[in-house]
C-alpha cells in the first residue's frame, strides 16, 4: 500500500512537471546544491555535537558525573562539574583504556574497525556513599576513580565474569554477581565473601537488593530451563549457518521465578512460600529501616495484581493489597515506595473501587488498611518518587511535564 501510494505521488509530481515543459532532472539542475546532506546530519561525529549522557549526582549535593565528548565523535569520556555553578571537568579519557590482550584473535580487520567504530564509551558512572569515588564499566572490566580524575584502576585486573558491581550502602564493600551467585568484596581489605550457593542447571539470581540495616539479602531466585531452546538460520558470513537460540513463543509458560532472603553472612536462600513460580513482577523495595520487603506483581494474565509484604526474620508474607481488571488487562503502571519512617507504602493505579481511574498516587498502612490518596486528579500522573532523605513526592504529570515537589 505504502509503494503505491509513493508511486502515485512520483507519477502525479511528473504530469506537473511535463506540464510545463520540464523535467525533474531539469528542475534538480536548477536548485543550489546544498554540502549538507540528510545523511551527514545523522553522522558521527555528529555536527550539532554530543549531549552529556547518563547524569549522576554524587550523594552529597555537590557534584555531577556525566558521560560526554565535546568533538561529536560517538566514544563518551567521563566528566564531573561541580554544582551548580561549576565548570565541567574531564576525568577519564576513554581512548586511554585499552582492550585486553587476545590470544587467539580471529577477528578480521573490518570486525576490528567496526567494534572500535561502534564504542559507545563511558556512561553510567555510579558514586560511592562518600562522593569520593566513582565506579563505571567499560572494555569488559569494572573501573574506579577517584573524584578528581587521579587513581584510575579496574576493580579486577582481566577478564572475569563479575558483573553488575555496586557499593554498599554504607560503602564498606562492593557487591556483584559471578556467574550465578551474589559475593561481595570487602573495599579495605579486598577480601571476597559468598553470599549464595546456587548449583542446580539453569538457575542464577537474577536481581537482588540489600537492606538498609545490611542485615539481609532480597533475592530473585529464576529457572531458565522452561525457556525454548530453537535453532534458525545465520546468513550475516560468507557461508549460511545454523545457530541455537533461546526463545519464548506465545502460549508457552517459560518464566520461572521466586522471591528468597538470605543473610549477609551468606548461607542457603530461603524462598518466600505461596507465591506462583509464574508471575511478573513490577516492584522489589525494603523498608527504609530493614525491617519488611515489600513486592508487586502480576498474575501471568495480568488481570490480578498484589502488593505483598515480607517479614525477613520469618520469610513468612502477608498480601496487603489486591486489583482485579475491571476489563481487558491492567497496565504495568504499578510502582511501589516505602515513607521513610517506614510506616506505610506508596503506590501507583489506575484502579479504585473496581473503576479505572486516572492515574494517581495513594499510601496504605503496612497492613493494607488505611488507604489515603496522595494526588489523584482529572489527569494521569506520570512518573513519581519518594527522594532518600526527604518525606517530599516529586513528580510530573501530562499538564505540566516537569516535575513537581508535593
């Protein structure tokens, strides 16, 4: 349809021209030509130059990281200006971190160029607790700086498979994942610690969080075994191959999931019982002093949705809050927060009383009971969070676009 309609309006812009007694060869040779082209505009390096990317604010206030390069070019440095007034400074040079050796590179030099043509860069850099070091992935390695620029050093010195590292939040020591399981490593003395001991085929953590208190570990505990395994055609070489894929199709069951905690000594997760193995879940939030972990998720239809509390001493749950689809299905607008005297749950929906409503922000006793609307009005609230240290709401909404303090 969409090649008719081009050739019609080719064929109709051609009997106006003809009209006149011209062609459009005739009519291109008359224009200025222009040394711009649509396809330099979407060139790198990009002639209107790069945006900062990934922004990140120290957590004392004063300074931000960013990830940015003032030629165009696509490879991102690493900068920090101090705010607010401050003047951006480059820490990290990304052409200055090399590959790691290969033994046995069987790359061509068109791979070669195109992975070095495709380096995105630096971007992403997290701070530690003290604003004094930042942390960033890059070369398949995990970096750390010191704020200033100086002490630049890969947490492990080779390839490895830690992934995923972050600070504690008390910056004692860094955690990660190496293959399956969680570890940490103590920042003083390097020291490494396991924390799980997954060892059954096709199982892994696939996200965890620390509570504040650092007493526990909030694990997502998954079984990728039910995923299809499939084969299908690679014809991007030289010569067509078949390669193994995994796969889901529609109709086939493959998520596999459950909730555990674990202590921070490390030891065997314990799972939290009555929750479906199948489910999709939306929300994963301690409370501000360790004490509850709070989840949400969907039943595998999406027409049911929980928000479900857990006590870690006694990995036992309670389901506070339950929304059942007035019709069709519910939509994954659902984030959750805990107030920071950890007293109640915030909570986003577009249900109440068994009517879609607009999309608005209430709070709940942990129990459930007590149901207060925080900002409900005749249009949707877009996104929203509880700031760590303050008892404010920011958010926006579709009337205004930027954010609002409430």
């Amino acid at each position: 349809m969409k090649s008719l309609m081009n050739s019609r309006l080719i064929l109709g812009v051609s009997l106006v021209l003809a009209s006149f007694g011209l062609s459009s060869g005739a009519v291109a040779q008359g224009l200025p030509k222009a040394d711009l082209t649509v396809e330099r505009m979407y060139q790198y390096p990009l002639i209107q130059g790069r945006s900062p990317s990934a922004p990140s604010m120290a957590p004392d206030g004063h300074k931000v990281a960013f990830g940015w390069n003032t030629t165009g070019i696509r490879k991102l440095d690493l900068y920090v200006v101090d705010f607010p007034n401050g003047k951006p400074k480059r820490i990290v040079e990304a052409s200055t971190i090399k590959d790691l050796p290969r033994q046995d590179d069987s790359r061509k030099e068109d791979d070669k160029k195109e992975a070095e043509l495709y380096d995105a860069g630096i971007s992403g850099a997290q701070w530690s607790p003290d604003s004094k070091e930042l942390m960033f992935s890059y070369k398949g390695r995990t970096w750390l700086v010191d704020a200033d620029g100086t002490d630049l050093r890969p947490l492990v010195d080779g390839s490895s498979r830690v992934i995923g590292v972050r600070y504690s939040e008390d910056g004692k020591f860094f955690s990660y994942t190496d293959g399956v399981n969680v570890f940490k490593m103590d920042r003083k003395t390097g020291r490494i610690k396991q924390l799980t001991f997954l060892s059954k085929p096709n199982t892994s953590i696939e996200s965890y969080e620390f509570s504040p208190d650092g007493k526990w570990l909030g694990v997502v505990w998954g079984d990728s075994s039910k995923v299809g395994s499939h084969v299908m055609m690679d014809f991007s070489k030289d010569r067509a191959t078949v390669v193994p894929i995994q796969r889901t199709w529609n109709g086939e069951l493959s998520n596999d999931n459950q909730i555990g905690i674990v202590s921070t000594d490390g030891g065997v997760v314990k799972f939290v019982p009555d929750v479906p193995r199948y489910h999709w879940m939306i929300g994963f939030k301690w409370s501000p002093d360790g004490s509850k972990l709070a989840f949400s998720w969907f039943k595998d239809d999406f027409m049911e949705y929980t928000i479900s509390v857990v006590n870690p001493e006694k990995v036992t749950k309670q389901d506070v809050y339950k929304e059942k689809a007035p019709k069709n299905t519910l939509n994954d607008w659902r984030e959750i927060a805990w107030t920071r005297d950890s007293k109640r749950i915030l909570f986003g929906t577009d249900v109440k009383g068994g009517n879609f409503i607009n999309r608005s922000l209430f709070s709940m006793n942990v129990d459930g009971k007590d149901i207060k609307p925080i900002y409900q009005e005749f249009h949707d609230l877009g996104a929203w969070m509880r700031p760590k240290k303050s008892d404010n709401i920011a958010f926006n909404h579709r009337d205004c676009g930027d954010w609002t303090q409430w």
